[in-house]
DNA sequence: CACCCGTGGGT
DNA sequence: TACCCAAGGGT
C-alpha cells in the first residue's frame, strides 16, 4: 500500500535507532523467529504470521498466545486449516471475539488452498485481496513474511506517531496525516523487523496511559515528549455513548441430559457462533417466545454483559423437557463443551447450571 | 463513510 | 463502577 520509504538521513537514523531497540528487547512470542533461528536462514511461515495477524486485530497478545497454539497444534498448516469442519473452527475461536475473523478465516485458507496452491501471496496487493485481510494486515504479512517494505499501520503505530511527531488532529480524522509519517520513516532493511518493533514500542514503552518516556529510545526526537503532552496523544474525537438492550434467553435440557442449543446464522452478531435460543435482543422488553413447549421457569437471574455498541441485559428462563424443539437441537451431554459458546452465552449456561443443581427441581 | 462487530485487563 | 483500550475488516 504504502511504498514510500525513508528518503533522509534522519528518518533513516531514527529506523535504525528503533532497530538496535528491537533486537535489544524484542519480546518472545509462539509466532516469532528468534535471532539465532533468523541469522540461521529461517524465513517466518507466513501461515503463521497470517493467523497471528489475524488473532491480534483488536485484541491483546496476552489473549491470543493460547489460541495461536491452540490452532497450529490442531492445524499446522493452511491446508489442514481449509480441510477443517466450519464448526470445529468457530468452536476453537470461541471466546476470542469478532466471530467474522473466524469466518474469513476459514474462507481465506480455503481461497489460498484452492487458488494459490496452498501458498500465501507474497505481495501486500495479492494478501489485500483475500477475505479478512486489509490495509494493516496486509501490509504486516508482506512486510514480516516477504521482507517486503510496507509501512505496517496499526493503533500502535498510530499512537506513536501522534507522539513522535506532535500530532494533535484528533483521530480518526488524523489518520491519513499519521500514516504519512509512519510510511516516511519504513525502511527499506528489515520492514517486518522494523513494523514489529514499532509495535513493541506501542505496546510496552509508549503506552496509551503512562508512558515510560524515560527509557524510550525515541525520548531525544519525540515532540511530544519535549511539550509535555505525550499521555494526552493521540487525541480522539467523542464516541457515542451504548445503548442498553433486553432479552430472554432460553437454557432447556433433555431428560437424558442433552443440551438444546442452536447454531447462529452466519451474518451479524456471534454469526455462526454455538448459541442458546433468546429473543431478539431490543431496547424495549420482547415478549416471551420459548422455542420449545415446556414448563418454563423463571429464576429470577439476569446476565449482564457488554459488547462494542451495546449493554445486553438477558434475562434467564430454564426448562427440562423431551417435547421436539421448534427452533435449535437437542446436543448431547458428551458433544457438547460450554468453552464452545460465545461468552455470554457460557455465561448464561453457568448461571442455567447453577440453577439447575441447585434450586431447580431436576431429575437428572 | 459511519456503523457494525467481542472480549478481558487496566485504571 | 465505568470507562478505556488492543497487532482492524466488512459493508
């Protein structure tokens, strides 16, 4: 995308000062190649870099490490991956959040299999054409993979800038100005080394609260620094305040103690996640809509949580029967994990759980 | 382009 | 508690 590399000595001088920083303190992670493997020769797997991208969008690396291993125990390679059952995938996601990157994943190791003879693109316009890589992802796996110079630009990076340069256009209106200062300072030598380090930079010294200004090796030439409002940058424009929405949520077990639960459709919220019948999910109460005739009861328990846009308050409804279900199926006890639900509905089965052992009157 | 789309940890 | 935040992409 963004081709422009470092043109003046200062800018080279500030990459290469990142660099020495890099390989000084560069953190360990699953999807890394380390010095000594690297000076060996060893390229990074460019699977690996793409589902390591793909986990961290939006999300910690602390919260990724265990799925990554998770995933390339389970499938070592891109074709293992398109080999896999839509379910076993979404169900090894669960937890993880932005259910759509689990879709596209599995659409773009399918495309890369079908299409690319199992190969990644090595190009940042060939990666930007498959299903859930854009801009940033894109440009990391060509530049970490394919050592290709690609300015790599993220919330770190963002942030970084902001502060390097005194930026002070609030985002996201800055963000074609902060990408510009990013692409000027991408060298040619060690982009994928170069974007990472930046990152790291973002993520352990130039943090969005406190800054460490004082070991960060961009303490001389960072404007912000020098005027005092490095923790004010990068400023943000006001979001919008979250909604709160309502629902019933419907926990019912067979007699033989199977699960009735049903599989999300693939479009929009948790699409394509495991999931207990609800109700529509609206700021106003919804009426009642169990999808199984039963002796419903109401324990009187709620489950709170909160996604991007909106506060969720389901309140919880719980039956044993053995009619036929409407709506869902009946899942065996033995076929069924809860770690397999998007979180609010694992919360709801511990709370049905719960209630279930204790309160309610279950013969299972 | 504005909006939609999760989650867990930090403050 | 309530908010902020994270290695964004799709529509």
């Amino acid at each position: 995308m963004h081709k422009k590399i470092a043109s003046d000595a200062a800018a080279a001088a500030l990459s290469s000062t990142l660099l020495d920083w890099y390989d000084a303190h560069a953190r360990v992670m699953p999807w890394r190649v380390g010095p000594a493997e690297r000076a060996a020769g060893t390229r990074p797997d460019p699977y690996r870099v793409w589902l390591s991208e793909v986990m961290l969008q939006q999300t910690t690396v602390a919260a990724v490490r265990d799925y990554f291993r998770a995933f390339t125990d389970r499938w070592p390679r891109v074709t293992d991956l398109a080999a896999a059952a839509d379910a076993d995938v979404m169900a090894a996601w669960a937890g993880l959040g932005y259910y759509a990157r689990a879709r596209n994943l599995l659409k773009c190791a399918r495309v890369v299999t079908q299409d690319h003879g199992g190969r990644f693109p090595d190009t940042a316009e060939g990666l930007r054409a498959l299903p859930g890589i854009g801009p940033y992802t894109s440009a990391a796996i060509a530049a970490i993979a394919f050592d290709r110079p690609e300015t790599v630009v993220d919330g770190n990076v963002e942030r970084v800038m902001a502060r390097l340069r005194g930026i002070e256009t609030p985002l996201p209106p800055a963000k074609p100005e902060l990408t510009e200062a990013a692409a000027a300072l991408t060298p040619d030598k060690r982009p994928g080394d170069y974007a990472q380090a930046v990152m790291d930079l973002g993520a352990t010294i130039c943090t969005p609260r406190n800054p460490a200004c004082g070991i960060c090796p961009w303490r001389d030439p960072c404007v912000a620094r020098a005027t005092g409002i490095a923790a004010e940058l990068p400023r943000k424009l006001p979001k919008k305040p979250k909604p709160t929405r309502f629902g019933l949520v419907y926990v019912a077990r067979h007699p033989d103690g199977a699960w009735l639960l049903e599989t999300r459709p693939d479009r929009g919220l948790l699409g394509g996640m495991l999931a207990y019948p609800s109700t529509d999910w609206t700021e106003e109460a919804p009426a009642d809509a169990p999808p199984v005739a039963a002796d419903w009861h109401d324990p009187a328990l709620e489950v709170r949580h909160t996604f991007t846009h909106f506060h969720l308050r389901l309140a919880l409804r719980t039956a044993i029967t053995d009619a036929p279900p409407a709506r869902g199926r009946f899942v065996p006890r033995a076929a069924f994990r809860p770690a397999d639900l998007p979180t609010v509905f694992r919360k709801a089965h511990d709370l049905a759980a719960a209630h279930l052992d204790t309160g309610f009157p279950s013969p299972l």
